[in-house]
C-alpha cells in the first residue's frame, strides 16, 4: 500500500500527556486522578501508544509522559 493511498484512507493523530506525581518529594501517586483521565482519553479513541517516566537525580521519579494515538478517517 503506498503512503498515498494510505493517506487517504486516514491518519494517526498523537497526543502527549505529561501526569507529575505529588507529595513533598514529589513521588506520590494519585491513582483515582490518573485513572480518570486515561478513561476520560480512552472514551475520546485515544489509545494509549507509549510511557516513561521523568527521572530526577539517584534515579527518583517526579512523573510519567504517555504518548496516545488515535486513528483519524480522511
């Protein structure tokens, strides 16, 4: 299939979302939070394509990057 005809048919759009944690060392995970707004993503055909993590120093963790994709009709 060749990259026009692809194109045609549709695209993927992407989304990043950056979700810090909380707490004095900034570590502290609200799962409810989180939680809500990956169903509120998944009810709008984001699917969610990768996550990290933000690494601060001695390798603590200060939030996570998800990266979403959802296909798009021409």
């Amino acid at each position: 299939m060749t990259i026009e005809r692809m194109m045609k048919m549709g695209r993927w759009e992407y989304k990043t979302l950056k979700h810090q944690f909380g707490g004095w060392t900034g570590t502290k995970i609200n799962i409810e939070d989180l939680d809500g707004r990956l169903n509120l993503l998944g009810a709008e055909g984001w699917e969610l394509a990768s996550s990290f993590d933000t690494s601060r120093y001695e390798g603590a963790s200060t939030g996570i990057v998800m990266i979403f994709k959802r296909w798009v009709e021409a």
